[in-house]
C-alpha cells in the first residue's frame, strides 16, 4: 500500500498553546493518562559535566583524564553537558532573544510560517498524524539549516529583522562544535579522528526552537513526549535563568536535569548508537 501523502494527513484541530492561557480548561488533547505522566527522581539531577578546553588546550594529562570522562559520559549516560565550548556567550542570549521574540509575536505573525501537517518545518506541532493523537504542551518552530537544500525559504521569518542571520551564525558554531565532539568521541573509540566526517559526509543540521508556556495544571500534561533523537548528536541550549525541564530516563528512571549556565547540553543521538552500539537514554522534557 502506498504511504499516504501528506495533503491527506488529517490532524483535527490544533490549539495554539499560548493562547491555551487564555482558557480556564485544558482542552482533552493536551492531558495525559496517569501512566504517561513519569515520576521524576530527584536523588540525583547531575548529569556528566564535559570540559572542552581540557580537550582545546589542556595538559597532557588534562587532555587524556577528560578524553576518559567523554567515554564515560556517551557509554554510560548518553548525555552530558559540555562547558567552555568556544562559542561566544554573546550568541547564545542572541540566539534565544530572537527565538522568543519570534514566540511573542501574534498568533496571526507567526501563522505565515506553518508547519504542513506530516512535515517537521514550520510553526506549529511536529509530528502530529492523527486527530486522536495526544498533543505536547509546547509552540514549536523549526527550520532545515543543512545542506541548502533542505531549506524551505518561505518559511524563514522576516521578524525579528535579525532573526535569520544571527541564526546563521549560530548554526555555523555549532556545527564546529559537532565536529570537534564527533573527533573527540572517535578518539573515545580508538577510532581515526575523521572517521564520523568521513562516515556521514555531508553535514545534515535543523533547528527547533521549543517554547513552553505555564500552565495552570502542568500535572496533567507534557512539554514534550518521551522521544529519541536519530540524529548523531542533539544540541540543547536551555533558556538562561530556567528551571529544570529536560529529562532523561536512565536505568529505568526519569531524572531531571539541573542546568548550567552558558553549558550546552549534548544527546547522543541514534545514529551513533547504532555505528558504535552504545546503550542510548530516551529523552523527553
């Protein structure tokens, strides 16, 4: 049977969270069965902290004692996050200034740039196929970034004025930082440096820019369902001054994630799971 195309996805009517706020009830799409709802462990809310610069420019010794904590970190956990990284702290609130401007335009402004139902670009709920699927209390925008012509033009905003091109140069960072991760994770491997580079060729790199509004019963919903990610590693940058809302399941239960200041967050992502048969956390927030 052939897939279906996507002009005949039908999704039923989606709520623009934000304005969700507005209302006194949660509509029924958005509340989770109780067993969907994970109970969090606080016993422990850090996860691996990677020094970057122990890896830049370090001591021999500094170098080989931060190479093991890398290992142990991808082997064991799936995340970490990653510290004096190179990327100018000035970009990162940039970065998230025009992301959260783009979220507080009107509801009409942002409208111009939806995501087609059965695609992953846009503004909007991604990976919405059903009218009875279970929605994230969450405003998504996403946006393919590499190679070009991945690119939907139509969709990139022309507010903030300045919105695409400090995306621009944020997506360049971080694209330096994957590929000195993915060398020093060979490295972890006892692999050529190259050996990702040469693997994947052609550097593949989207954006989703997440906003959670509050919600006035956050119990009965979720920011962002239980997921893993396919790509070979997920960058985070949580917004600066928030509250731990990553979490991550391991050995069977959902910790929370104490955020860093001006840290990244690095998910080990399925591609790499699969190349070197490490055992991969689920994620979800």
């Amino acid at each position: 049977m052939a897939p279906a195309a996507i002009s005949d996805i039908k999704v039923g009517h989606i709520d623009d969270v934000q304005e969700l706020r507005k209302r006194s009830q949660i509509p029924e799409r958005f509340i989770r069965d109780r067993t969907e709802r994970p109970t969090l462990d606080y016993s422990c809310t850090n996860i691996p902290v990677v020094d970057l610069s122990k890896l830049f420019q370090g001591s021999k010794d500094e170098f080989y004692s931060e190479i093991l904590n890398l290992m142990i970190s991808c082997k064991e956990w799936g995340f970490f996050q990653v510290i004096n990284h190179g990327i100018d702290l000035e970009l990162l609130e940039r970065i998230e200034k025009v992301a959260m401007e783009f979220f507080m335009m009107p509801l009409e402004e942002k409208k111009k740039y939806p995501m087609i139902p059965g695609t992953v670009q846009g503004y909007g709920q991604a990976f919405v196929f059903s009218e009875d699927q279970k929605l994230d209390w969450c405003n998504m925008f996403a946006l393919g970034l590499e190679p070009h012509g991945v690119r939907n033009p139509k969709l990139w905003p022309t507010k903030p004025s300045d919105f695409c091109e400090t995306l621009e140069i944020y997506s360049r960072e971080i694209r330096k930082l994957c590929k000195n991760l993915l060398k020093y994770i060979a490295i972890t491997l006892s692999l050529n440096e190259d050996i990702f580079e040469e693997m994947f060729g052609v550097a593949v790199q989207a954006v989703r820019m997440n906003y959670y509004p509050p919600c006035p019963r956050p119990d009965l919903v979720l920011g962002l369902s239980p997921h893993s990610d396919g790509s070979a590693l997920t960058v985070l940058q949580q917004g600066k001054g928030s509250s731990i809302g990553l979490q991550i399941l391991k050995d069977g239960k959902w910790i929370p994630v104490q955020p860093i200041p001006n840290a990244l967050v690095i998910n080990i992502g399925d591609t790499i799971e699969v190349l070197n048969k490490w055992e991969i956390q689920e994620c979800g927030a």
